[in-house]
C-alpha cells in the first residue's frame, strides 16, 4: 500500500459497486501458509533456549532470576509448560532482552498466520490474552493506517520503496490479498505479511470489512 494508496482509501472517494454474496469468495489461485511448523509452546521453547544460552546462563540461574521454580523452567524449554504473560514478562526481565524475542515467529517472505497457531499468553490476573504480531526491527519507520473497504474492485497498489515491508491485521469481515502472484483469504484476526516494494491488491469479501494496515520502511 504506497503513501497514494492510503491517501486515496482514506479520502472517502466513491464507494465501489457492490457484489452480490456469491460474488464475494472466489476461490483463491491459492492458499499457502507458511506459518512455523512447530506447535506454539515449542516455538517459546526454542527462543527460551537459544536466549539462554546466548545469555551464558544456566537454567537454574534463570529460574531463580525470574522468581519461578526450576521444574517450571525446564518445562518451558521442552516445549510442555503453559507460561502465562507475568511469567514470559519476568523471563524477558531475567535475560535482559524485549518480550518480543522469546514469541516472535520465525520471518518469511510472505507470511500468513492466524492468531490460533501463535504464541498467546494469558493473563493470570485478568481476562486478557497478549499474541505477537510482529516485533520492530531496529531503525525502521511504522506507519499505521486504518482501512475500512467494501466489496468490489480490488484497490491495486503500485510498488513502495525498495525494502518496504506491509503488515495487515484484519479486524472485521473477510479480505483477500494477491502478491507475488499468490492469492491469500484473511478472516477476522488473521495477520499477513508481504513485501510492499512488490504490486499487490486487496479486496473486501464481506460487507464492513476494515483492517489495520502497518507499512514499515527503513
């Protein structure tokens, strides 16, 4: 989505003509998800670990840093603990690096992941569950939009700037995103991202679809 895209999709322009409901999910060229193969747990599991011993400690050391028991901490590292938010937050703390180190998902050119196949961590004082999206890389620039669509043409966006990477969360409806002559169908909490130094299109499928769209160039 180039800085004209968003201009143009927020400037409250005519609205495309609408489809009728059996218009509105073509069946995709296709549907590739390239999410990590690894369960959730495990991909906490590795990053743990791989912190670790980065950091030059041993697992006792890290428990005893973090306040919980050495058990817990090994379960952690194999991949069969259930580690809440406070608990992944005192780890962070233990090894002196962000949260986002220990759950962010292994990168991929394009990438589509739904939020039931990602590292989600539940609160243990409230009805709250944080899920990592994505973690900033050092000196890049994120700049945020909110797009509401509905269905019709597709919006088609022309290349961004060499090395522009795009990151869309969908928040209501259904949309499709082509790439890369790939074809990706979003639903609600669906998180995809995709080169934007490449042409790519996006179409509402549902009526009311709105997204949030982070366009990140360095």
């Amino acid at each position: 989505m180039s800085s004209r895209a968003s201009d143009d999709s927020l400037s409250g322009g005519e609205p495309p003509a609408q489809q009728s409901s059996a218009d509105r999910r073509p069946s995709p060229a296709a549907q590739p998800s390239p999410a990590s193969q690894s369960s959730p747990s495990q991909q906490i599991a590795t990053a743990l670990k791989r912190e670790r011993v980065r950091a030059g400690l041993s697992l006792s050391e890290v428990a005893r840093r973090a306040g919980i028991g050495k058990s817990t901490m090994s379960g952690l590292e194999t991949g069969t603990g259930n580690p809440s938010l406070e608990t992944m937050w005192a780890l962070a703390a233990a090894l002196d690096i962000p949260l986002a180190r220990l759950l962010d998902p292994p990168p991929h050119e394009v990438a589509l992941l739904h939020t039931r196949d990602m590292p989600s961590l539940p609160s243990t004082t409230a009805n709250y569950v944080a899920t990592l999206l994505s973690a900033s890389p050092t000196s890049a620039r994120r700049d945020i939009y909110f797009i509401q669509a509905e269905p019709g043409e597709p919006r088609e966006s022309q290349p961004h700037p060499q090395g522009t990477i795009e990151h869309v969360i969908l928040g209501r409806g259904a949309a499709r995103i082509e790439v890369l002559g790939q074809s990706y169908e979003l639903d609600v909490g669906d998180y995809l991202t995709h080169p934007g130094d490449q042409p790519h299109t996006f179409t509402a499928l549902e009526e009311g679809t709105n997204a949030v769209f982070v366009v990140e160039s360095s």
